[in-house]
C-alpha cells in the first residue's frame, strides 16, 4: 500500500528552482546582515526602537506595580482591621476572652491567620515585579546612554546653549 506522501504529485520543476533561489538569497541577506555590520546612523534608530519599547514596557510595568500596591494596601487595611477586633476582644476581660464572645473572637483570629498566606505572597509578588521594572528602568538607562554617546558621536546633539549640533 502507498503512503499518503507518496501519493503527492511532485513539485514543478520551476517551484523547486525558485524556492531553491529564495533559500539561498533569505541565508544571503542574514549572513550579510552579520558580516556587514549596521550603519551608525542604522545603530543609532536601533539604539531609539529598542529604547522606546523598553520606556512603554517599564511604564507598564510601573503601572502594574502600582496596582499591586494599591491591592496589598487593601489587604493590609484588611488586616489592621481584623488585629483591632482581635484587640479587642483580648481587652474585654484581663483573664482573657469572655465565654460569650469566644466564638465571634476564634472567627475573626481565623480569618487572620488565613489571610497570612494571601498577604505573604501578594508581598512577595509585589517585591519580584518591582525588582522586575527595575530591571527594565537599568536596562532602558544603558540603552538611553548608548543612543546619546552615538548621537553625539553622529553630531546629533546640540549643545547646552541651545546652538547648532556638534560635529
């Protein structure tokens, strides 16, 4: 029996030619693009999309951080409210919780110390994004100090008075 590849009409001569061409051109250009190193001009617009793109991801990471705050200082207010009720449940009576408010007291003690996880890892979270965005801030100030030592190795920049670029 004849497998299902066997079965296929072979390509046209002409198909095989022209892939076989475009193949060769494609590893051309990206050998050329390794040996032939970029212009400084090609450097620098590179230098600037890599910059941009690493400024709108550092700003959205800035803003996802500032999110997770905002949610841990919910949390947190959560919390502050569950140890004032712990609190006072524990000042009620010197010899500790009353008999009749026992109950209510073991609910809200439960319910902080379930929360301990939740608040642990919403902490953690928030430490590794930020350090995260801080990485990206590093990254785009490398980036931005490259683009400005080529531009003004490229006589891009004017100078502090405002005049002509520098050449």
């Amino acid at each position: 029996m004849m497998s299902p590849r066997s079965r296929r009409r072979p390509l046209p001569k002409g198909v095989v030619v022209m892939l076989a061409v475009s193949a060769v051109a494609l590893v051309a250009i990206i050998v050329s693009d390794f040996l032939v190193p970029p212009t400084p001009e090609d450097q620098f617009r590179i230098l600037r999309h890599e910059m941009n793109e690493l400024r709108l991801a550092a700003d959205s990471c800035r803003e996802a951080v500032e999110r997770e705050e905002a949610e841990l200082r919910a949390i947190d207010a959560r919390f502050d409210s569950l140890r004032a009720r712990i609190d006072y449940f524990e000042r009620l009576d010197p010899r500790g919780v009353p008999a009749d408010s026992y109950e209510a007291y073991l609910d809200v003690f439960n319910a902080y110390n379930a929360g301990i996880p939740e608040r642990t890892a919403a902490g953690d979270t928030l430490e590794a994004h930020y350090q995260a965005c801080r990485q990206l801030v590093w990254r785009h100030n490398q980036i931005a100090d490259s683009a400005r030592a080529l531009a003004e190795e490229l006589g891009l920049l004017r100078d502090s008075l405002g005049d002509e670029p520098r050449r």
